[in-house]
C-alpha cells in the first residue's frame, strides 16, 4: 500500500470551525469558516503553506467554497464563497479587498459550491431546498426545484449536468434545468457530492455510508463503509476519493471500491475536505484549523509538528457515539495489543481498566489516538442553570450557531418539556413533535432518577446533532403517547397563552467581536475608532451566546459597544448592537445602566438602529441588518425588570414608528424579530394589568398579522391575540372583530402545523 498520509502542514488563523476547503492545484488552498472570514493560503516551500489573504464580504458565518479554473480573464482564476446571509461572494485572489461579484437570489444559507470547468459556471445549495446554477458575471441561468428539504451537496459534472444531494434523503440529476434522474439509497441526510470519474459520483450521508454512483443508468454500484458515524464530505481529484465525518477521521478510499488509508485528527467533526493536484488530502475541522496531509516524504512537516499532532490525537477525548455501535463490555483488554492490526492503520478500542482507549496500527505499531470519554453510562444528573436533571441535550437549532441546551427529567412530559425548549428559544412551535419525539426516544427505558446517555441522537441527522430546519417534523402518532387513548386532543377552552418573554440567547460572540474588530480597523485613526482599551474591555465579550456562564459586562464595555453602534457608518453597526443584544440577555442589569447624553439604553439602541426613521422609507440591506439588530435588542431588554420598565416607558414612540414596518421589512428575521417584539410588549401589557395599551398592542398586531406571510410570525401574533384576550375581556371582544377571521383561516390553512394549531386553539377560546 506504500506510505501512509502523514502531516504535510497545519493551516491554522480562523477563530472557529472551518466548514469549507477547497484547492487550486497543489499550491493554493482557500478555507472558510464560522469565524466569518475565508482564507487564502499559498504554499511556502516544501510542504507548509502561509496565510496569502482574508476574505472578508459576508454578515454572518461563511459555510462553503469552490474555486473557478484560470481563464485568460482570471489567470488565477476565481474563489466563490457562500454565507449564511444567503448571498455568494466572487474573488479574485490576486485582489481580494472587495467581491468581483455578489450573486444574490437563495433565501437562506449557502451551504454548498461547485465549479464547472469553464472558468464562469458555479452552481449553489442552499437550506432554502433549491440549487442554482450561475454565470459568475451575476446571473442565474436555472433555479432547481424539487427537493423536499435543504440541499446540502452540488456538483456540476459536465457543462449540462448538475447533480444535488438533500437533506431529503435523495440524489437528483438535472440536464439543462430539467430533473432527469432521482437517486434513492440512503437512509439519512446526503451531506456532499464527487465526482469520481465521467459517469460516476460519489455522495456522502448521515447514514455513516459514501455511495459510488452510475449517474447513466441510475444505479448504485457500490456502498462504501467505514466512518463510524455521520459523514460531512467527499471529495475526489488526482484519482484519490476521500470522505470525512463526525468519527473525527478522513477516510481515502482505492478506486472508489474500499478504504485505502485512515486519517485521525484531533477534532471532533471533520466538516469538509479536498484533494489537491499532487494527491495530498486536505480537511478543514472543528477545532478552527485545516490540515494538510501527504504520502509524499518531501513534503512531511517537521518532525515536531508530526509529534505534536500524534501528542494531541492520544490525548483527544472521543465520544463513545462517534465510534458506532460497539460492545462497550465486551471490548479486549491491553493483551490486544501484542497482535498484529488485521489491516495497516486500523483503530481498535482497547479497554484498561475504567478507561477505554483507541489505538491506531502505524508504521508497525499501535499508536494511542484517543480516549473514549463517554464509553460507561453516567450514574450521575446533569446541572442546568443550578437544577439537577436526568437529562441535558445538546441541541443544535441551525448550522453556524452555538448549541443549546435542552434540560429533562425522566418524570417529566416529554410534550411539556420540548414546548418550554421551543418557546425559550423563540423556535417556531411547528418542531414540537419533533423534539417531544427526540425526548422520548432518547430517554426511553431509564429507570427514574437515573441518567443515560443519549441514544441514537438527532432526530433529522440520525446523529448527536438535532438541526430543526433540516427536515419536516414529523406527524405525531394517532394515539396519545400519554394515555394511550384513540386521540389526543387539548381542550380548546384551556387554552394557555404564553407566559415568559421571548429572549435570544444564542450567537457566537467571539465571531462578532472579530467582526467588530475588524470594522475598528478599517475605520483608521479618529474620532469613530475604538481604542486599543476600549477593544480590549469588548474582547471579554467573546463567550457570550457560547452557553457557558457568560461573563460579567463592564461599564466600559457597553460605552464602547454604545460609541460604536451610534458614531460608525451605517453598514458597520451591526457587530456593536448584535453584541449589545448578547449582552443584555445575559447580564441586562449592568447594560440597562449605560446612558448616552441622558439618553437611556432603549434610546440609544432605537437611534442606532434607526428604528425611528427607516421604516419611513426605501431600505437598503444595512437598514435591514442594523433595525433587526435593533429590534432583537429590545425584545432581550425584556429579560429584566427594569428592561420591561424601560421598553414599556417608550412603547407609544416605538409603537407609532413599528407601525407598517411589516409592510416595508423584506428580511425575513426582521419580520420574525418585530413579531417576537410585539409579542413581549403583549406579555408586559398584561403584567401592568393596562388594557388601554393592550388594546392598541393588539389593534398593530392584527394589522402586522392581516400583512405578513411568515409563519414563525404569524405563530407570535396568533400568541398575541390569545395572551391579550386571556387576560383582558376587552381585547378579547376586540379580537373577535379584529382577528377571528384571519385566525379561522389560519386554522385551516396555515403554512405550518404549529401556526393552525395555534390558530384553532385561540380561534375556539374566543369563541368559547
């Protein structure tokens, strides 16, 4: 078999996991991550390469890459990166300051490209369930429709042929626009798309598996197996197919036929990977760094760096989910390793005492990669905000943010348990069945008062990840899992409204500190531009949103924050008033104390923001991102007191300017962000026991319902005329006029699940 891949060089700059790579021949490779950025970076001499240039075009975290051949137009030809603000950015990297392009039409997430190999096709996958193919001049030539979910893998296999992969389950092959061929196999999400040679492809799923397909007669001809858990990506070139995944090892298949070579890092995911022109095998991995690695000797790392890596694969601690399914008790003790590894680069689990170990066979020996850190089943509960549970998932609500955390005690009602997650998070309540049947599945069997591990994880990825936008919830069983009878349905007349504020906890601050950053330095010495101080009091910021205890928000922090969001231009407020949202759901007594000229924090944010203005005219996309900011702010200023005392006392000015913004806003998140606005100031109103108010609360919201489209706000404002009625009899009154009918329709034809039954259940208590 010759050399094993070995270590050629590590590539280490972004500040979170790297969720795309992509080579242009063997001395270019482009990487992009969740820190915001992409990254060129050219080779330095041997095998090592160097950090070339920063991409820095997107508003949010960067999820995939392709990089177009040379044309005579682009010698160096071109570099498409993909965001999760839905839009693709085109460089050239001979002068990456700015995008030669901006190709905008998905609605969501970017989360794969492809190249064709004319140097000006690339063709797009987005969570919006379509692809589309583009002249990377601007326009898109085909929109493919079809699938039923995102579409996390593209591949253009000739100048007519594009090929899809979705969360669906399917592969589907277009020519010319048109659908021509459905793949069927996999039994989970199809996460990635190669090219294998002409008339072949390869795809890479959940399921554990990489298919070899015969795209001509729509056939499967070989199932590769291997990974031991969900695979990421495929990738072929120079001959070499490889494939990486949650098991935390980058497989390099022979022949597209069986596994050749076992790469193991010190990572838990490896989200993508590449071959390079040389055959050199690369892979960008949580942990923020990519690495390169080779069966070539003049292109080995130094042997300390080789060192270092094999120091941090021993020590890594693995998961024993990520291993597949695997006898924990039957495992062999350390006399297995006295045996000779039935293939080269073999990984086996090796039990010695209470500890399980993984051990790979290299250059003749075993080699420790590993500890498996959960391999005996805990005994213990699981602390969440100071209470004990049985249970603690993690739950990952979209790719590109940080999980959260979903607390359950065995005695508790799964349905009960998922709403309060749902609710908490300000998630659409259209995933309840989904989550509640997670729960279930995940914590069947347990003896009261005892924790488990989870099972078999992720109700959508079949892994330890639950992603809700991935795939349609699923239909509740025709029998109450509670009581067993025939059906189950909640009396109309108990309907129960909302009762917490909707507070967003979640983001990635260590990403917009380095986009604010980043902002400060393109700003240049001056007035506007924060000190070196001022962004070192913001950099103690970073670990808000992260789930861990958040830290203490200085005074000096929020002057900056504030100097920030209300003196720089326009489009680059955003990281300043997204950081002072964080902020204030995590420590909002220090925030709400910041004043601004005699201007309260309510202020402050709402000028910055233009909340007073911008909805009275045109708004360009930086009018969009800094009034969502904006608006997000102000609903997490409800997580405290004196916040809800501080929006309250504001709410005529704000109500008269959000009045019609729905009608203006184009954004999606900024229409979802006012509905969940609306609904807090819903919430307050019956909490100051103010019926006037609620009733002009409640008049601006069946007019924001009458107008809006989105279900996840029209599933807040149906909750708004239930809250309202619930408590006052005069909007109750008032709701029967103003809503019953829009409310009636929803019920029977809302977009989604959750949305009608909102509907029916507030549509039967005013009637009731």
């Amino acid at each position: 078999m010759g050399m094993a891949y070995r270590l050629s060089a590590e590539l280490a700059a972004h500040t979170d996991d790297v969720r795309g790579i992509a080579a242009q021949g063997s001395d270019m490779v482009v990487t992009v991550s969740r820190d915001g950025t992409g990254r060129i970076w050219r080779r330095a001499g041997g095998g090592g390469f160097a950090e070339d240039s920063v991409l820095a075009g997107h508003t949010g975290f960067v999820s995939s890459v392709a990089v177009l051949p040379a044309t005579d137009e682009h010698p160096e030809g071109l570099v498409a990166t993909g965001g999760m603000d839905a839009t693709i950015c085109v460089w050239d990297p001979r002068r990456t300051g700015e995008p030669v392009a901006r190709l905008r039409g998905h609605q969501q997430n970017v989360c794969a490209l492809a190249a064709g190999s004319d140097g000006r096709t690339l063709v797009s996958g987005s969570w919006d369930k379509t692809a589309r193919v583009w002249d990377v001049g601007g326009q898109c030539t085909h929109t493919l429709a079809g699938h039923a979910q995102a579409v996390w893998g593209v591949l253009l296999l000739d100048a007519r042929t594009v090929v899809t992969a979705s969360a669906d389950r399917l592969v589907r092959c277009w020519q010319d626009g048109r659908l021509t061929q459905t793949l069927e196999g996999h039994t989970d999400c199809v996460r990635a798309l190669a090219a294998v040679d002409a008339s072949r492809v390869a795809s890479a799923a959940n399921d554990g598996t990489v298919r070899v397909w015969d795209v001509g007669a729509g056939t499967c001809t070989r199932v590769l197996r291997g990974h031991t858990s969900l695979v990421y990506a495929v990738a072929g070139s120079a001959g070499v197919l490889a494939s990486g995944g949650e098991d935390r090892t980058v497989r390099v298949w022979r022949d597209a036929r069986e596994e050749a070579h076992t790469i193991v890092v010190p990572a838990t995911s490896v989200w993508s990977v590449c071959v390079l022109a040389n055959g050199d095998v690369a892979c960008g991995t949580s942990d923020g760094r990519a690495r390169v690695f080779t069966r070539d000797a003049a292109r080995l790392a130094p042997e300390p760096q080789r060192a270092l890596l094999a120091q941090q694969n021993a020590s890594f601690a693995m998961s024993a989910q990520a291993m597949g399914h695997v006898d924990l008790a039957g495992l062999p003790g350390p006399e297995r390793l006295a045996e000779r590894a039935d293939r080269d680069e073999q990984v086996v689990m090796v039990r010695e005492g209470a500890r399980v170990l993984a051990y790979q066979w290299t250059d003749g020996a075993w080699a420790r990669v590993g500890e498996v850190s959960d391999a005996a089943a805990s005994t213990q509960k699981r602390e969440f905000e100071g209470k004990m549970y049985d249970y603690v998932f993690d739950v990952d609500i979209r790719e590109g943010a940080p999980p959260l955390k979903l607390p359950f005690d065995a005695t508790d009602n799964p349905y009960a348990a998922a709403q309060r997650f749902l609710e908490r998070h300000a998630l659409s309540l259209e995933h309840l069945d989904t989550v509640a049947d997670f729960i279930v599945k995940n914590s069947g069997g347990v003896a009261l008062g005892a924790a488990q591990q989870p099972a078999a994880g992720d109700p959508f990825t079949g892994g330890s990840r639950y992603v809700p936008a991935q795939q349609p919830a699923q239909q509740p069983s025709s029998a109450d899992p509670f009581t067993g009878a025939s059906r189950y349905t909640p009396a109309a007349a108990a309907y129960s409204p909302p009762a917490e504020y909707v507070v967003g906890r979640q983001g990635n601050g260590r990403a917009i500190v380095a986009k604010l950053v980043e902002f400060n330095a393109l700003l240049g010495p001056g007035a506007a531009a924060l000190s070196s101080d001022d962004i070192g009091h913001v950099r103690e910021l970073e670990t808000l949103g992260s789930g861990s205890p958040p830290p203490a928000v200085s005074a000096a922090a929020c002057a900056a924050l504030l100097r920030a969001a209300l003196g720089w231009p326009a489009d680059r407020r955003f990281p300043a008033l997204d950081l002072l949202r964080l902020a204030l759901a995590a420590s909002p007594s220090h925030v709400l104390a910041a004043r601004v000229d005699g201007r309260d924090l309510v202020a402050c944010v709402a000028e910055a923001a233009g909340l007073y203005t911008v909805f009275a005219q045109p708004m360009t996309r930086a009018d969009e991102i800094n009034a969502m900011m904006g608006v997000r702010a102000l609903a997490n200023a409800f997580a405290d007191a004196a916040g809800v005392d501080m929006v309250w006392a504001a709410r005529k000015p704000l109500l008269d300017a959000l009045d019609g913004s729905w009608a203006v806003a184009i954004n999606k998140s900024l229409v979802v962000a006012l509905s969940n606005l609306y609904l807090n100031l819903a919430i307050a109103a019956t909490a100051k026991n103010d019926d006037d108010q609620a009733l002009g609360i409640l008049s601006a919201a069946s007019r924001f319902l009458d107008h809006t489209d989105n279900a996840d706000a029209q599933l807040r404002l149906v909750n708004v005329f239930g809250v309202l009625a619930a408590k006052f009899q005069l909007c109750r009154d008032s709701a029967r006029v103003l809503g019953d009918e829009t409310i009636v329709i929803l019920g029977i034809q809302g977009q989604t699940e959750a949305v009608k039954k909102a509907a029916k259940e507030v549509g039967a208590f005013l009637s009731a």
